[in-house]
C-alpha cells in the first residue's frame, strides 16, 4: 500500500524499532532455554522466566498482526489483532481446562474433578480454568477499557494547559475521538458492541447451569463465527503503524514485509505453545509453596502477565489520541474472550476427558461467572452509544475494585453484591436508553459497512 509505505519512510526510527524487536526475542530465551534445557529452578523463579517469555512472544504477535494489517480488510485486521493479542491467555487457559479434563476421568468421573491426590483445600484444574477466564475478561474492562479513558483525559489535560504535547497529532479534518469529557468510538464498531451484547445475554445463563455444556460451545463459537464473518466485510483502510510494525511496513518489498510477518507469527506462536503449560504448572505451585492461594493467582497474576502486551498497546494509542483504535480493539478482545475463550474451555475439557461431559462448574465459579457476566452487560449498557464518559470509565473502576475491598470483609457475598449492582445499573441504563439499543442492534447486525462509514447518524 502505497500510502503506508511512504509515510512508513518517515521518522521511522529504525535503529531504536531494531533494538525493541531485539529485546523482545531476548525476553523469550529465559523461558526457553529453561525448558529445553531441561532445567528445573523453584517454581517462583521457572513462573517468572516462563511468565517474561510469553509477554515477549505476545508483543511480537502484536506488531506481526499490526504488519498484517497491510494484507487483509481493516475490520477483519482488528479482529485478528484482538485474536492474537490474547492467545496467551488462550493457550494458559487451555493447559488448565485440558488437565481439568484429565483429572475428571481419573476422577472416575466425579464432578469436583478432584482426583484422589489432590490435597483438601487446593482448587482443582477445572475451577482454575475458569478462575483465569473470569479473571482475564474482568481485568479488560475494569484495567483496559478505564485505562485508555483516564490516559486520554490526561493527555487532553496536559495539552489544555501548554499547547499540543509532544507525539499527540492533531491533523487536520479529522474528527475528535477523545474530549475532556471522554471518548467516543466510530459508528462502525457498532459491530463489536452489538456482538458483545448478544454473548454477554447468552453468558448470563452459564451460572445457572452445573457446567457449560457442548451445546454451550456450539453456540459462543457460533457467534464468534458470525462475528468474524460480519467484521470480515468491513472495507480496507490504510493502517497506522507504530513502533517496530511501523519500521517492518517501510520495508521496500511486498514479499519482504509479508515473510516478516509470518515468520514473527511463528516464533512467538512457539514460544508460546512450549512456555504456556509449564508457566502454568510452576504459578500454582508458587502459591503453594507461599501459602498464597493458587485461585488467585491463576486468576489475576497470569492474566494480567498475558494481557499486559494488549493492555500496552491500547495505552500506546491512547498516548497518541487515537482512542478509537485503542478502545475498540479492546473491545473485539472482549467479544473473543466472551464467545471462542469461553466456548473453546468445554471442547479442550472433553478432548482431554474422553467424554461429552461439560466442563463443570463449582459453587464459587458460579458466582464468579455471574459477577462477570454481570461486569460485562454493565459495560455494554454504558457504551451502548458509542461513547464512554469519564464518569462511566471511574464508575466501571471504582466497581472493579470494590469487588476487593468488599472480599475482605464477605467472602461469601461480595461476588453476588457487586454482581447485583451491576445488573441493576445496567438494566436501568438498557431500559432508559432503549432508543440507542434498538439503534445500536440494527447497526451492530445489518446496516451496510458502506452506511456505517458515514459520520452522525
């Protein structure tokens, strides 16, 4: 593309983009070496090295799918790049629900998939696969979306008080996506918001089950289908790279750029696949070994260390104002998580187990699950027209972690508690905003890409 590879000319960089590809395959060796060495330090140790080689391998995916931007539709382009940015997440969660599979037929089949040597007390492979999905789709709202919000507004701040602050661009002509008041997302990501909405409804029926089902699956890797399939029609557009994607698109041969790419998806996509299981298996065993529950850990620790190279980038954008990008890529990598992560839990438990049971689902993991879904119809509710105030994102936040502060003095019912004020809240805005909803739905599944691309309404 003619444009991008000029523009990719200037101020590239590209001795200090060289040197940040650099240092992000040197973060992979610790964990590599570890395992193909065969090397077996403590386990705190082996999570951290393993842990720094899969954020490594995940910033590299992310500037391999920004590259790729230059190969396939703009739509199609932000899905993959929500895709790939999570598949960290994907492949730790996978390890748990593969093993939570293993351990229920060992079980003899016992729902709790509590094998005969698991210790009382200790949380089984099922309960923390689902512990490390509710933890990750929580941390993208409650982290991501408020982050890119609060950025912006500190960078409007900054540049209300001296002028333009230095790497903020203010062309010419082009709408303003972030205010002092907020931030406000094209018309086209109508689409994410309106898919996101339809999974976050079937999800609320997930607490109520005793385990999410094949038929479960079925369903959110469906939406997820149609989904892909809705955003692939989203017409080219010119990318804006940054950092080492940026250095990678001002390459003078098309082949060139493309072979880059691909190679880059293959090295972090193995790094990955041979650093997931044991970062895994060495996080719950430093839990263990400290007396810190494992349940935590798996479900806040591991993923914020394989979400942070996403949640980095929607920062970078939010830096640059470009809070539409950084804002609505987070949100397809919520649709993903909400519809192929969750629907793919069920199939990798009955792979692994031999079986077509569904993944089972404790009493405490209902809750958990209630408290997400709950989260993310919230959230949905006060984006249904596009814009996030900063109100809304401090609201989001202050929800976030009130979850917290509430679980230290009722562990039983702050889930429910916070839970329910999510659903009260969401259901009020749903019901007072029903106009923008029903506006919102006929964008998000019919109207034309081509009528979406106009500006207002």
């Amino acid at each position: 593309m003619t444009t991008t590879h000029q523009d990719a000319h200037e101020d590239v960089h590209s001795g200090r983009q060289k040197l940040t590809l650099l240092f992000a395959f040197l973060v992979t060796l610790p964990g590599i070496i570890t395992k193909l060495a065969d090397l077996h330090p403590s386990p705190g140790l082996a999570a951290v090295l393993f842990g720094l080689s899969i954020v490594g391998a995940a910033f590299i995916l992310s500037w391999a799918a920004e590259v790729a931007q230059l190969f396939i539709s703009a739509g199609l382009a932000i899905a993959v790049l929500a895709f790939i940015a999570v598949l960290p997440e994907y492949a730790v969660d996978m390890v748990f629900a593969f093993k939570g599979g293993r351990d229920f037929r060992a079980a003899g089949f016992n729902p709790d998939c509590r094998p005969a040597a698991l210790a009382e007390g200790v949380e089984s492979n099922c309960s923390l696969a689902l512990a490390n999905m509710t933890g990750a789709n929580r941390l993208l709202i409650g982290v991501g979306w408020t982050m890119v919000v609060f950025i912006a507004w500190w960078r409007l701040r900054k540049k209300a008080k001296g002028g333009s602050p230095k790497g903020v661009p203010t062309p010419s002509g082009q709408k303003l996506e972030a205010t002092a008041g907020g931030i406000t997302l094209e018309r086209s990501h109508a689409v994410e918001v309106a898919f996101l909405l339809m999974a976050t409804v079937y999800s609320l029926t997930l607490p109520f089950k005793r385990s999410i089902t094949l038929v479960d699956a079925a369903v959110l890797v469906g939406i997820f289908v149609v989904y892909t399939i809705r955003i692939s029609r989203a017409p080219a557009e010119e990318p804006h790279l940054v950092g080492p994607a940026r250095w990678i698109g001002s390459f003078n041969s098309r082949s060139a750029r493309l072979w880059t790419c691909i190679g880059l998806f293959i090295v972090a996509a193995s790094v990955i696949l041979l650093c997931a299981e044991p970062f895994a298996h060495n996080l719950v065993e430093t839990g263990e070994a400290f007396g810190i529950s494992e349940f935590l850990l798996v479900q806040w620790l591991a993923p914020l260390a394989s979400e942070s190279p996403e949640l980095l980038v929607a920062g970078l954008y939010a830096w640059r104002l470009n809070t539409n990008a950084g804002l609505g890529t987070l949100v397809s990598s919520k649709v993903n998580q909400w519809t192929l992560l969750v629907g793919t839990l069920p199939i990798v438990f009955a792979i692994a187990s031999s079986t077509s049971h569904g993944l089972p689902i404790s009493t405490l993991q209902r809750d958990e699950l209630l408290l997400t879904a709950a989260q993310s119809l919230f959230a949905v509710a006060i984006l249904n027209n596009l814009t996030l105030s900063n109100k809304e994102a401090i609201s989001l936040f202050s929800l976030f972690w009130a979850q917290f502060i509430l679980g230290g003095f009722l562990p039983e019912w702050e889930r429910r508690a916070v839970a329910g004020v999510y659903l009260v809240l969401a259901i009020i805005i749903l019901v007072k905003d029903w106009g923008s909803v029903r506006k919102l739905l006929r964008d998000g599944f019919r109207t034309p890409y081509s009528e979406l691309a106009r500006a207002g309404d």
